[in-house]
C-alpha cells in the first residue's frame, strides 16, 4: 500500500537553486535525496525529513552537511490489525494517504495536524497534537514502538517497554534521536466519514476563553479563529469551532466527494500581507459567518486542514517568507494570559491573517513535547526586518507566564530564551549524546539552539 506520488502537492517549491526549505520558505544551501529504503539510505545521513511541513529550521541540514534524505517514497502499510486498529508502517506513509486507505473503513489517526500533508515520521519527531488535545493529547501518546536508526549506526526498536529513554526522547526530538524507520501506533475507530461541526462568533478574547473551556468536556474537537489585529472591546473576536464525527443517522448517506484544491501560481509581493491587507480578510471573514450559531454536516477536509484546500499557500507570503510563532501559554498563568499576549502582540503591530487558540491536555510523554495544560496561540508573521525583535518580546511574556514554544514552528528563538522555557532540555540532550555521541545527526535547528557543529 502507499503512493509517494500522491503526496508531491504538499511540497513546498520555488526554492533557489542549491539550496533547500521548510514551509516558511527560509532557504538554506542543501538538497534533498530521495530513498524508498530508509533502512539502507539513511547509514550516512545527517538528518531525515518527509515532506517538509516543519514551517522553521527543524528539517533543514546544518551548513557543513548540506545532504538531507527524504522519506516519502518509503510509505509501505507493513501490518494492520483490522480489529483492534494497530497499524504499523514505515515512516514516509503520509497522513493524506493514511486518510485514504482507511477513513473509508471507518478508521481514523488519533490525533491529526492542522495539514494532511504529512508523514508519520514528522508526526512523531514533531509529536504533533491536534484539535483534540484536551482530549486525546499529543500523537506520541498513541504510538506503541518505533524503529529507529541512532546516530552511532544502530538500528532499534524502542517502546515504552524496550529502550524507553530512547522511545521518549525521540517523541517530540525533532528528528535528533535517529532516522525514524518505522511507526506502530494505534488508530481510532470512526461512526461516519463526515463531521457534525458546531460554530459561533465571539466577540472578544475573554468570552472565547469561557467558549472554549465550556465545549471541552462535550465536544472531542474544539479550535478556534481569532481576529488579532482587534482592539479595545474588540479585541480577540473570533470564531469558535465545536466538532465530532456524525453518527451513521446523522452522516450523508453518499461518501464525502474529493475537494477541489486551488494553488497560489507565483510568489506574491511583499505588500500583500500588509496590515491594511489582514485587517480586510478579518474584518470580512468574521462577517461572513452571521451572527447566528451553525450547525451542519460538513467534509472532514473542510474541518481538519482548512488551509489544505490551497495549495503552496506560503507563497503568499513573498520572496522573504514567514514564521509561525506558535506557544502554550499554562492554566498557571491565569484567565489573562491571551489577553495579555494578544495586547502585546497588537501594540507591536503584529499583522497575521492566521491566529488560532486551541485547548491543550496535559504534557505528552515525548521528552521535550511541546504542549502542556493552558492554551496554544498560533500566528503567522512574514518575515520583515524587526521579525526577529518581535519574536523576541512574545518570548520574554511567554517565559514570563511559565510558557514554552513550538520547536516544529520557529526560525528565530535566541537558545537563551528556549533553555529558560524549558526545563527538561539537558535530560534530552543527555540521551541523545548517550546515542549518538558524535553527533552525527544534526539540523539547522540544533546548530542554532544547542550549539551542535555546524
């Protein structure tokens, strides 16, 4: 089973000649190699990547190493238990095709992304979470074991039970625990194809808090859009997103049709995404959705990965790119803590057509997973000349409120900021010295971060 074919639409392009990107489109002097054994294309590798989804430096290779390999052509189902949902398969079988085979059969992933264009593999490195959290908490609390190839040259099977230090650190390692070979992870049986969807305007940050806490203990999926570039009595307005999976009563009786997808044709200029630009888009999509509460069937797609619909959308962006500053701000830090970011972020100017504010569960078992009990805010920032000191003040509030960011999002924390955030940072680096202990697989993030060789 398994097309890498198929998955090519989710790709970024339009990179320089020689060299290589993640989502955000922040090139680096690399390129790609592609294998459909990662057991036998990986000996020499610096680093492994599927298809590029990380929006920072996390999938990029350090200067010295400039030869990634990327894995989805390796997208073979190796087993599938059709009782219990106990899937194992290698590590470049990406989420859209996982969709495909088996959301048909009434099965589905535990914890999907914001994207379907992604690969089990970055799934764990990346242990993503979802709309679910609150309930279902991160990927990696999902998966059984893992083959993984370490940087001293061995390949291992770990697991809760077999090489459990090596099994958690490489959940949430951001690919730096080995290449990840093989995934065995539980799915999660389904009532229909299509999703019961509830949603409503909120008008400010603080009644979207109160909606977002109420829905949690009756709805499996919540998230939200907020308008912030609002202010005063304004401020954080939005739309909230309640869903579950239809039940057989409920659900069409015909099975959802595949979307048309339109693409960015070319890399826009700068001053598209300006203030005056977003400010519009917000204004008119909060408008759009009535004033009236909606509820209605609608197409998993449109539910789960919204921005999947358009593809290379981070063309949108222009030449220089963007960044997702995504963080978790605890239940410590108190009912104020968005509001408190999202004033900050206005006074500074920050302009994102993009901020999400999802409900989060408790802290994963991956060593250094992001999430924790509070809140996540995402926001998309173009890349401009004072990025780098914006980045820097949300990073001084977020240490403040006892916060942590987003390892697979960013492209600009300081190693000072990430350190103090996160207190369980040298267990981590202490078990992946204790694997690879020369370091053989690196990025451009753990130059940047840990200070590997770059």
């Amino acid at each position: 089973m398994g097309s890498g074919s198929s998955q090519d639409n989710g790709r970024p392009r339009s990179e320089p000649t020689g060299t290589i990107s993640g989502w955000g489109r922040i090139p680096v002097p690399g390129r790609e190699v592609r294998v459909s054994d990662l057991r036998r294309g990986t000996r020499k590798a610096v680093l492994t990547r599927g298809l590029a989804r990380s929006y920072g430096d996390a999938s990029l290779p350090p200067p010295s190493r400039p030869e990634v390999v990327a894995s989805p052509l390796a997208d073979r189902v190796l087993e599938f238990d059709r009782v219990t949902g106990r899937i194992r398969a290698e590590a470049g079988l990406s989420l859209r095709e996982l969709n495909r085979l088996f959301l048909p059969s009434g099965w589905f992933t535990p914890v999907t992304p914001g994207t379907q264009f992604v690969t089990l593999g970055g799934m764990v490195a990346a242990d993503v979470h979802g709309k679910n959290h609150h309930r279902a908490r991160c990927f990696g609390e999902h998966v059984n074991s893992l083959l993984v190839r370490t940087g001293d040259g061995q390949v291992r099977r770990c697991s809760l039970d077999e090489e459990p230090d090596l099994f958690l650190a490489t959940i949430g390692g951001m690919g730096l625990l080995g290449h990840i070979l093989e995934v065995e992870f539980q799915m999660i049986p389904v009532t229909s194809r299509w999703i019961l969807c509830d949603s409503e305007r909120v008008p400010d940050i603080d009644c979207y808090m109160d909606g977002l806490k109420e829905a949690g203990p009756n709805w499996p999926y919540t998230v939200g859009w907020i308008d912030c570039l609002s202010r005063d009595r304004n401020l954080g307005r939005g739309i909230l997103q309640r869903g579950r999976f239809a039940t057989a009563e409920e659900a069409p009786e015909e099975k959802p049709r595949q979307l048309t997808r339109l693409a960015v044709p070319f890399e826009c200029p700068s001053w598209m995404l300006g203030p005056w630009s977003v400010r519009a888009f917000n204004a008119s999509y909060f408008a759009a959705h009535g004033a009236d509460q909606k509820v209605g069937i609608v197409h998993p797609e449109k539910f789960f990965y919204p921005l999947d619909s358009i593809l290379h959308w981070n063309l949108m962006y222009g030449r220089r790119g963007f960044t997702q500053y995504q963080c978790v701000l605890p239940e410590s830090s108190g009912r104020g803590a968005a509001r408190r970011f999202l004033e900050l972020l206005t006074s500074r100017g920050g302009a994102s057509f993009l901020c999400v504010i999802k409900d989060c569960g408790a802290e994963g078992r991956g060593m250094i997973s992001f999430p924790m009990a509070g809140i996540s805010i995402a926001i998309d920032i173009a890349v401009r000349d004072d990025t780098q000191a914006l980045v820097d003040t949300l990073n001084e509030l977020v240490l403040a409120e006892g916060g942590r960011i987003y390892l697979a999002k960013d492209s600009f924390t300081r190693p000072e900021h990430f350190r103090a955030m996160e207190p369980r940072l040298d267990r981590f680096l202490e078990v992946r010295r204790r694997f690879d202990p020369k370091l053989e697989i690196r990025s451009a993030l753990s130059v940047r971060l840990f200070g590997d060789p770059a």
